[in-house]
C-alpha cells in the first residue's frame, strides 16, 4: 500500500486507507474507517469510526465526519463542514446521569457521488445529499438535497441547479431541460433530481 500519513495524524490500525491517498497533519481516522483511492484528509479533520468514503474524495481542513455517514467516489467536503450523528443530541438522560453509547442511536448523512459541501455547511443527520449537488458555504442541511441541486442558507432551500462542472445550469429550449455552460452538457428533470442526458 503506498499512501502518506504525517506523524501527528492519528490513524487506528484498524482504518483502511487507499493508495494514493494523503492523511495530514493533526487528523483523525477512527476504528473501521475505510478510505478508497487518493483521498485527501484534511490538518485537523475527524472521521468517525466506520465512516465509509471512496475514491478521490477531499476533505478540507477541520471537516468533522461522524459515524455512520457515507461518502462515495468525487465528494468535496469543505473545510470545518460537519455531519452530524444524532437525531436528539443530549449529554445526559432524564435520570441526569451522563449518556454512553448505548444511549442512543447513531443516525448517518449519505453524500452521493461528486456532491460538494461548502466551507462551514452542517447536514443534520439522517439526510442525502445527492449526485454532484452542491451545497453552500454556510447552509445547513436539515432534509434531502436533490441531485445536481444548488442549496443555500438556513435552513438549506434549493436556488437552482448545477452540472458536474460545478457551474450553475441554465434553462434549456425545452421545458425540463437545464445546460452547462461550460460543457454544454444537457440534463432533464427525474424523480431524484436532474439526470444527465448521455451522448
């Protein structure tokens, strides 16, 4: 396996990280987490144990990833982004004693191929943030983001939609239809989102 790990990262031998990728420095990888191909952890950021992430995802500076969240291959995670874990967060039960993990059930966020999640952006567990959506610096995540769908504010609302360039999509000749104007790709409306027409 050849990947880099700076010495002040803390990785568990138990975390599998894929070749290629970059651990720097301060970071934290828990028990069980699993890293795919040329992934870039961030100075300072946490990934929870059993966290799954792909292939070639980033993840910035200080972004917390908490368990059982989802990553899959092409996410961005911006720096101090957080994924939250926990529906009813509380540190202490009724009874004023102190919560352990049995306590409560840990709820994940799921980020779908080539989202983006801004600088500073929170997702309030249990949420999906769809294939290539973005998500803005900022916003906060409080339900399912749509695929190629642009999210600002709080809580999060959709104000349009963005291609796999990260370019906001503009209206086609037809109704439902949205083009990249940088690549000129076309996408039409589907149940989950936009879809990408190929070819």
């Amino acid at each position: 396996m050849q990947y880099r790990i700076q010495p002040s990262a803390q990785v568990d031998p138990s975390a599998e990280i894929g070749d290629g990728t970059s651990v720097w420095e301060l970071a934290q990888i828990r028990e069980g987490a699993s890293l795919g191909e040329n992934c870039i952890v961030g100075r300072g950021a946490y990934i929870g144990t059993g966290v799954q992430i792909g292939a070639n995802v980033k993840i910035q500076n200080y972004a917390l990833v908490y368990e059982p969240a989802t990553l899959a291959d092409g996410v961005f995670v911006g720096p101090a982004a957080v994924l939250t874990n926990d529906r009813n967060p509380r540190a202490v039960g009724v009874d004023g004693e102190r919560k352990s993990a049995s306590d409560w059930e840990a709820v994940g966020v799921a980020v779908e191929e080539g989202a983006s999640l801004g600088a500073r952006s929170v997702c309030v567990a249990p949420v999906r943030i769809g294939r290539w959506a973005m998500v803005a610096a900022g916003a906060v995540v409080t339900k399912d983001v749509p695929d190629h769908a642009l999210v600002v504010g709080v809580p999060a609302r959709r104000i349009g939609w963005v291609g796999r360039a990260g370019e906001k999509l503009e209206a086609g000749a037809e109704a439902g239809t949205w083009i990249c104007p940088r690549t000129k790709e076309t996408y039409v409306e589907s149940g989950t989102g936009l879809a990408r027409v190929e070819g």
